[in-house]
C-alpha cells in the first residue's frame, strides 16, 4: 500500500515537470489560453495559413516533419528539430520592482521576475509577437541573420594605430593613405560576414586630446574613447590587460604577444687555455684531486702488497723500489683511461677486492665523464648573452625595461626585480642602450623588428627630425658596449617564454555582442591566418647575421677536438724526448763497447751467413746486416715458476727455410728460437716474454723494409700475445696479437690470437665474429671452428660490456607511471613480401602511437635489410619497439646482400649484426620494464624435433635449411633458452623482492606448447616446449607467438597465447591489418585488434 502511494506520488510530479518543461521557463512562459493576446493570436496564425495553434501550445518543434522551411526533407534544417513557443511579453521581461518586492537581488531564482530569456522578434499580418527557443531549452538556429540585424549595414567609426606588420599604413596609387595589414584586413573580412556588410568610417588621428590627458599611454587612452562613445573601435595591436578591460568591452582574443627577456649579446672568446681546459671541465678541480689521490692511494697500496707477498727467504721485511711504485702508478692510470681493470683476481680474496673496488670506481667516474664530456667538448661559437634567464637578472639586481602598461603585470609575477618603465614598448631598445637598465622585456614581435633594423631606424628618424637628442634616441651610440656603434643585433632572447598577453580591438556596447559572433566564426574559418599568409610579405626578415647554434648532437669538429689533440701529443712528445734519451744510452754504451774491442776482431762471416740463412734471406742486408747480430742476445735461464701452467697455447715455430743441415744443428741463433719456444712450453712465461721482446726489437726494423721478414716478426709477436695469455695480461696480448695480424694480414694464427684476447676480456661477441674471420683464411677453418665454440657459448650469458650496456636499458623506465602508454602487438610482418605490405607498414598513423610500446613478433623480413627497414619504419611511429627474430629473419638466403654483400658466415653472426642494429635505430631484443611492474619479455626462440614425438615426417628432413647453426640445429633452441635465462631469473627475483607479479606479457616466434594448432607449419620446426617452463617462471598471463599465421587465442594453464599475423596462411596479406592491443592503462584479459590508421 505504501508503495503504491509513493508511486503516486512519483508519477505526479513527473507529469508536473513535463508539464511545467512545457510552458516554458517560468521567468519567460510560453502563451497559453490565459493571456491577454492569446484570442488575437490564434486568429492571425489561421489567416497567415498557420495552425491555430502553432507556436501557441507549449514548447513544441512545431515544424517538424512538415512542409514549412523544407523539415520534411531528409537533410532538415537543425532548428526543426528545436522546440520554442510564442512567449507572454507581460511576464517575460525583468521587472524590478516585482523582483525586489519578492526580496531577491536581480539575476537569482527567488522569482522570475529577477531573470529573463532570449527571446526574438517578428511579425505576422501586422501583428507583432515574440517567440524563444531559448525558454524552451535549445537554441535559435531558426534565423541566421539575427547576428546581423543589429550591425548589418551599419557604420562604424574607427581609428587607426599602425604597427608594422600587423596594421600597416600605406599610400594608394591615387595618393590616400590606406591601411592593411593582418590584423586590419581580418577586421574587414569579420564585417563582411553580416548581410549586409558593416562599413569602416575611419576617423583621423588617434586616441583624444582629452583621453590622452587622463591616460600615459595612448593606446589605453583610445580604449577610454571607445568607453565613452567618441569611436566605436580602435584598430591597432593593443593588448587585453585588466585595467583596460575594466574601461570598455573587447573582442575574442585575436592573437598572443609572447614576451622574452632580452639582453646585451656577449662572446666567449675562445682561446688555446679554453681549449685545453674543455676535457677536463666535467670535474671540478676538487674533484680531480679526488680522483688523482684514490689512483695514486690505490697504487700504493697495490705495490706494498706486491711487495709484502714476496717470499719470506726472498727478502728483508718490505722492499722499496721506487720503480716498481712507478710502474704501479703507470699501470693503475693506465687501467684507469682505458676503462676496465686487469688486476689479476685469481690470486685471491684480497685481490678480488682490490680489483672489484677499482672496477667500482672507474664505472662511476668515467660513467659521470663521459655523460657531459661530449657537450663541454663543443666549442661554444655561438653567442650567450650577460645574464641567460629573469631569474640571473634578479640575482644579479640589475634593472629590467618593460612596458608600462605591462609593469603592474611582471612585477606581481617577479616581484624581487627592479624595473624601468618604457612609455612604448617600441623605446625599450633606446632606454637600454641608454644604459638605465641592462635587459628588457619585449615582445616577440619587437625583437624580430630589432633584429630587422625597423626598431632603430625608427629611433634614428626621431633623432635626425629633431623630436629627441642623440643622448636619448640612441640612433648610433650604446652604452651596452661603450666605443662601438649601436647594433640591435647584439641584443640576444634567452630563457624560456616569461608571459603571453592577448590582443583584440576594444568595441562599443552596441557592437560588443555581434561582432563577438562575427570574430569567433572568423577565426573558426581560418580567416586570421589567411590574412597573415597574404601579408608574409610584410613581416620583418631579420639582417643579422646567422649564428648557427650546435650542441654534441652535431658531432664534433678539429677545433673542439684541439685541447685532447693538444695534450695528447705533449704526452707522445714526452715519450718521444724519454726514448731518445734511452737510445742515446744504448748507442753510448754500444759504441763504448765496439771502441774497446777495435782492432781485436773482424766480422764473424759465419753469423752473418746464419742470419740469412735462417730468415731465407740470400742476398745482402745491407747496412742493415750488422745489427742483426743482436738477435742472438743470449737469455739467461730461469727457474720454472711452480705457479705457472705448461700447457698449451704452444708457440709458433719461426719459418726457417732450407738451412744447411750442419750449420742449423749447431748455430747460435738456431739454439736461441729453440729456447725461446722451450721456455713458453716450460711455462717459463716471463723468460719467453722477455726473449721474445729482444727478438722483436731486433727484427723490426728489418721487418719494416724487407718484405720475406714480416712473417718472423709476426711469429714473434703471436708467441708473445701467447705468453700474455697465459699470464691473463689481456691487454698486452691483444696489442701483440693485432700486431701480428698487421704483419701477416692472411695469417690465420693472428687473427686467433686477436679472437682468444677479445675472450679474455670479455668481449665474447668480438671474439666470435673474430673466429669467424679466421676461419675463412687459408689453413684456419678446422682451429678457427675449434676455437670459437668458447665464445659462442659465452655469448647468451650477456656477461660482455656490450651486453651490459643492452642489459642496462631493462630499467630505464621503472619509474613511468603505470598506464602511461599502451602496448600492442603484431607478428609474421614479411616487409619484403610486396609492396603492399610496405605501404601499410609507412601508413600506419604517425601520431597516434608516438608515446606507445609496439611487440614485433618474427618473421620480419628475410634479409638484414629488410628487417632493418621494417624496424626502422616502426620505430618512426612508435616509443618503444621490441622485437624477436623468427625463422625467416635467421636465414641466410643465396644470392641476396645476406650471403654475397654483408656475407654472414652463420645465423649467429646475423643475430649478432641484428643486435648491433637494433641499438643504432633504437630497437630492442631484449626485455625491460616499460611501466612500473609493466614487463615486456621478449624469448628468443628456435625449434625442436622433441616438440612433436609422434611426427611421421622423416628425421632426415631439413627444415629452414638456408639457417646455418654453428652448434647444431637441435642446439639452436637451448642455445636461446640460455639466452633468455639471465632475464627470467632477475624478473622473478624483483617479483620476489616487491612481493608482486606486476604485469608480464611475453612473446615469442615459436609455439611454446603443443597444445596450440599448427595449421599447415611442420609440426617438428614449429616450437619449443621449454619455452612454457620459461613462460610460467615469471607469471606471464598473456603470450604473444608468431610463425603459424593463425590469428587464434588459446588459454591453458594459466596463460592466453594469441597470434595476429599480419600474413595469411598462404603469405597474403589479412582481411583486416591491425594491432593487437594488449595494455591500456591495464593488461587485457581478452586482447582486441586496433587499426592502425
């Protein structure tokens, strides 16, 4: 019963309030039976040809689907579909007597006798009536002219203000004076859009004489005539402030002034101490102290170490040598410039300290280097001015010119400046060069006239009429910088925009609300820029002379590399002066030596005669023959060092061609080689290093000049990068190496040593391209094959540093909100599959996904170039562009720029190319938390035969046999599964330290279950089941793959796998060519397709 009663009551007060949504508003009700015209205007309607009550019967859309102004039609008119009525004239105008009796204020709700609506006029038969769309809640759109009725036709008084380029003063071909220009012409084109036209009636002059003596400035004394009914507006650039808003109505703003500080332009002269200064300005000279006393603190400690690790039996307490700190020194600096450190960390906990703490130290300091090196390397040829923003001027306490009518406004926003007013912006220039302030605030407008001349050649017009001095137009003297002549072009914008005012034309009353109309629909037309592209002509070019800005984007030139050049040959000079004073001791000692044994003995032609034979030279040596005596410089044996290995890398046997049999046996130089090489198999590491560096000393020189000795000298070399080796001294064996290589470009044992010094180092994928190289050189494959399986492996550990540096990128963007961009997906692209496919790929909209995340799932393109355009082009479009290769991208197609251009030697050698690509053009193949706990994993991925037990296809079938795997096709996949361990590890490890999963969408080419369809791919060469295991481990709910061109969603075990494949199953392009949305502000439970378009 209750119910009942409340529905009741509900339903009658919904018919009162359609009722009363009827009548009209209540401070301006429709006609109804009751009104005093009522009778009258029903009569009038029937003779107009009108329903009797058309319009007089409540709100209604009286003309809808009728015949009346063509709302029968398809395309009606909008107002036919608005309600409105004929309104009571006795009720709806504000009265304010009744308004105040019924003690309200005009304008609240206490009566409708405080408010009123818009209503229009019109006239049936004679008989006058008003009507409103308004009290009936929409709009008139009925009559499009009632903008018009108050203005059309209408004359308007007007005065002008030129200000160059947007109101422009010109003569006619007839000799009057005719204005144009942006900001008029705009003017003339918003009143030609009543009907009929408005006309401009221009007044001479400007502002009043009696405006002008109320007002400092002219233009606010214009807005006061306009105020006061003296014009009806004033055309010229006047800004919109609230003083001058109070004084009369403006239009919409037209146009934004922008204001900058402007200051004197100062040079930086550069000279030969800046240029030396440049490579050491990232560090303040404390710090540099720091950094010299940590290296020499770090050596010291290293030496006393060195020292007091000596055998007991060997020596006294600690031995001092200032030579050995010397060489600590030399080597801990050395370390140091080159980046990494080579202590040797095998020799215990200690050590592994020092040299963790050193590593420590150069990743941090070099890091901070090199992050500003490159920008303060620059030469700053471009010019900076006194003070480079507001916030140094107000430092500084200097005073700042500024417009007057503008300097309540800046002084409320920078209240600790100090300024000086201009009278017009246009004299801010001459008030600084006068010397009363030292920056200014103009216009944008203003500084692009400065730097025109306009500015100053309007102050020296003033100056040679006489209407100033010199002292205050400054037409051709500064005090900015005193004995030179003006020049605005010395005055310089810098720091970043410190305020916009608006500009628009004051407007009378009368005026204010159709011309308001009349400005908005000129603008939303374009009209404004239309005008300015028709008066480009007359905005000022500037005549300064271009200063080009450049910053370390550039690249660097000569001159910015000066200072390095400079200092790094004082070093190469020092070291110069150091070896001619050491020569000078050799030969002394040498000549000593030679005058003592004069007349003893002649030359021994037996030696002379080994020498040849020994290097295969026949003929004479010239004036070089003497000196290689000095190659049979005996070595004194040492004692085996128990510490040390004898195993491998054996020395290389010196190419001794045909000896004479007797004389091989029992010659002198014969025996040295042989105990050279003894030494290095011993593990005499130090004996064989110090033979082999008299040997090389020796042999050079000759090397250099005779062709059949460079061989020697790069056995030589090899044997000693070996010594090296062993003693983990990479860096030396590495200049040994490439050293040999250098002598003997084709000889395949160099390059060898090359690769096993790159893998000392840690640079795995330097080493492996390295073997590769070697391999392809005569008598290299079976070693070189041999010996790269090392770094092959070592590769997926991601352990090198340029692995680190792709690692680091993992979380550069942790701390993005949550949210922030979306991710999306495709796969199977097949750039090179068409035009087509290119099209579509260029097409995709270049604004929608710039701050988005775009998965490419494989099978991009079948050659290098062709996934390097397709990447390229998705990165143009895209923030973020991840990516895994397929079988397609791995193969190494015959007769393409793959195998006859960039001849990659096996798959992995692409991927590697591939890598290096992907960090030039910004791309990534490796995993990284785009959001916070938003995860994009990408799993490198390879088929196994062990996908699928039950195929009856033939074991011996070749599946993407253009692939060339250096571990084997049933190696490739766990080869990748190594690859992506690091990730999935240190995923679940932060998983476990914030104690959440966070979003993970991982992707891959391959299947990673066989529970997913096949489609027409060999079931065997489709996926990798250990991919699953790798997928749960880090909680990944969606899965993106590729490879089957089956654009299906399959949930199992916890995990959605999705494909969309742009290619079809037979490698034509989908129905529908879209992205798969996958987050948006969250992770997608059911991901949908997004165009691309």
């Amino acid at each position: 019963m209750q119910l009942g009663v409340i529905f009741l009551l509900l339903w009658h007060a919904a018919e009162a309030q359609d009722a009363s949504d009827q009548a009209g508003a209540a401070e301006c009700p429709c006609i109804t039976n009751s009104s005093a015209i009522y009778g009258q205007l029903k009569t009038v309607l029937v003779a107009s040809g009108f329903p009797a009550d058309y319009g007089a019967n409540g709100c209604r859309a009286y003309a809808a689907g009728t015949s009346l102004d063509g709302c029968s039609e398809e395309d009606a008119p909008a107002h036919c579909a608005n309600p409105w009525c004929y309104v009571d004239m006795s009720l709806c105008p504000v009265n304010e007597d009744y308004c105040h009796a019924a003690g309200a204020a005009l304008g609240s709700d206490i009566s409708p006798y405080c408010r009123t609506r818009p209503r229009d006029y019109t006239v049936l038969l004679n008989f006058s009536v008003y009507y409103s769309y308004e009290t009936c809640g929409s709009v008139n759109l009925y009559d499009p002219t009632r903008h018009s009725k108050e203005l059309g036709g209408n004359i308007i008084r007007a005065v002008v203000a030129p200000f160059v380029p947007w109101v422009i003063e010109r003569n006619s071909s007839t000799g009057n004076v005719e204005y144009g220009g942006p900001s008029y012409d705009f003017l003339q084109s918003v009143l030609n859009l009543f009907d009929p036209p408005a006309q401009l009636n221009l007044l001479p002059g400007w502002a009043t004489e009696q405006s002008r003596q109320r007002f400092r400035s002219s233009y606010t004394a214009c807005v006061h005539d306009v105020a006061v009914g003296n014009f009806d507006v004033c055309i010229a650039d006047l800004w919109l402030t609230p003083a001058r808003h109070r004084l009369a109505w403006f239009l919409p703003t037209i146009r934004q002034d922008l204001f900058y500080l402007v200051v004197p332009r100062k040079f930086e002269e550069v000279t030969l101490l800046s240029y030396l200064q440049r490579p050491f300005l990232p560090f303040t000279p404390d710090a540099w102290l720091g950094v010299f006393a940590f290296l020499c603190g770090l050596s010291t400690v290293l030496w006393l170490v060195r020292l007091c690790e000596t055998p007991a039996k060997e020596r006294q307490g600690c031995q001092w040598s200032l030579e050995e700190l010397g060489t600590f020194l030399f080597n801990t600096w050395h370390d140091f410039l080159l980046g990494q450190s080579s202590h040797e960390v095998e020799r215990g906990l200690a050590h592994k300290l020092f040299s963790l703490a050193f590593s420590f130290f150069i990743l941090v300091t070099l890091a901070s280097y090199t992050a500003s090196l490159a920008s303060m390397l620059v030469v700053q040829r471009e010019a900076s001015g006194e003070i480079n923003s507001i916030e140094d001027a107000i430092t500084a306490g200097v005073p700042i010119c500024a417009p007057a009518v503008l300097t309540p406004t800046f002084s409320t926003l920078f209240g600790a400046a100090t300024f000086v007013d201009c009278d017009a912006i246009a004299k801010c220039a001459r008030i600084l060069h006068a010397g009363r302030c030292r920056a200014m605030i103009v216009s944008e407008d203003i500084i692009n006239s400065l730097h025109a001349g306009l500015i100053q050649q309007a102050d020296c017009d003033d100056v040679n009429a006489g209407r100033v001095s010199e002292e205050v137009g400054r037409c051709t003297t500064t005090e900015t910088n005193p004995g030179n002549a003006r020049n605005d072009c010395e005055l310089l914008r810098v720091g970043d925009l410190l305020w916009s005012v608006p500009l628009s034309f004051p407007i009378s009353d009368r005026l204010a609300h159709g011309m308001s109309w009349a400005v908005t629909q000129a603008l939303t037309a374009g009209l404004f820029e239309q005008a300015k592209e028709l008066n480009k002509e007359a905005f000022p070019l500037s005549q300064c002379a271009v200063v080009e800005d450049r910053s370390e984007e550039d690249g660097l030139t000569l001159a910015d590399l000066t200072g390095t050049i400079v200092i790094s040959m004082l070093m190469v000079g020092f070291g110069l002066v150091c070896f001619a004073v050491q020569v000078l001791r050799r030969d002394g000692r040498e000549l000593v030596q030679r005058s003592r044994a004069f007349g003893q003995a002649t030359a021994e032609p037996e030696v002379l005669e080994e020498v040849r034979t020994l290097t295969g030279q026949e003929e004479s040596l010239e004036t070089a023959v003497p000196d290689a005596a000095t190659l049979a410089v005996p070595c004194e044996k040492g004692s085996l060092d128990p510490d040390q290995e004898s195993s491998d890398p054996a020395p290389d046997p010196v190419p001794i061609q045909g000896p004479r049999e007797s004389r091989a046996q029992t010659s002198p130089l014969a025996e040295e080689w042989q105990h050279r090489n003894e030494a290095l198999k011993a593990g005499q590491l130090p004996l064989a290093i110090a033979c082999y560096t008299m040997a090389i000393s020796a042999i050079r020189p000759l090397a250099e000049t005779a062709a059949n000795l460079k061989q020697n000298a790069a056995v030589y070399s090899s044997n000693r990068s070996a010594a090296f080796a062993k003693l983990k001294q990479w860096y030396f064996s590495l200049g040994d190496a490439q050293e040999a290589a250098r002598l003997s470009p084709q000889w395949y044992k160099a390059h060898l040593r090359i690769a096993t010094a790159y893998l000392g180092q840690g640079h795995a994928e330097h080493a492996y391209k390295t073997y590769l190289f070697a391999s392809d050189l005569p008598q290299g494959y079976a070693e070189a094959m041999k010996e790269c399986v090392h770094a092959l492996w070592q590769i997926p550990l991601l352990e090198s540093p340029l692995a680190k540096r792709r690692v680091s990128r993992f979380d550069e963007d942790k701390n993005k909100p949550r949210g922030s961009c979306r991710i999306f997906a495709i796969s199977d692209v097949h750039i090179d599959h068409g035009g087509s496919v290119l099209k579509w790929a260029e097409g995709i909209n270049d604004k929608e996904f710039k701050n988005d995340i775009l998965i490419v799932a494989g099978d991009l393109g079948d050659t290098f170039n062709a996934i390097k355009r397709g990447l390229m082009i998705f990165r143009k479009k895209f923030r973020r562009v991840f990516y895994v290769p397929g079988n397609h991208d791995m193969w190494i197609r015959p007769n393409t720029d793959d195998s006859k251009k960039k001849k990659f030697k096996d798959s992995i050698d692409k991927l590697l190319a591939m890598l290096e690509m992907c960090d030039k053009i910004g791309a990534e193949m490796l995993p990284a938390e785009v959001m916070q706990d938003v995860y994009v994993v990408p799993l490198l991925s390879w088929w196994s035969c062990t996908f699928c037990e039950g195929d009856p296809r033939p074991d011996d079938v070749r599946y993407d046999s253009f692939c060339k795997w250096p571990m084997g096709e049933e190696g490739a996949h766990k080869y990748f599964l190594q690859w992506n361990d690091y990730f999935v590890r240190r995923i679940k490890k932060q998983q476990e330290a914030r104690g959440r999963k966070g979003d993970v969408i991982t992707f891959s080419h391959f299947l990673p279950t066989s529970d997913l369809p096949c489609g027409g791919a060999p079931v065997k060469a489709s996926g990798c089941l250990q991919l699953e295991e790798q997928i749960q481990a880090v909680g990944a709910p969606i899965h993106i793959f590729g490879h089957t061109h089956m654009n299906i969603a399959y949930a199992t075990r916890g995990v959605r796998y999705q494909q969309l494949s742009l290619m079809g199953p037979e490698y034509g392009l989908c129905e529908r060519q879209t992205f798969l949305k996958l987050h948006d502000k969250t992770l997608a439970v059911e991901p949908k397709t997004h165009n691309v378009y």
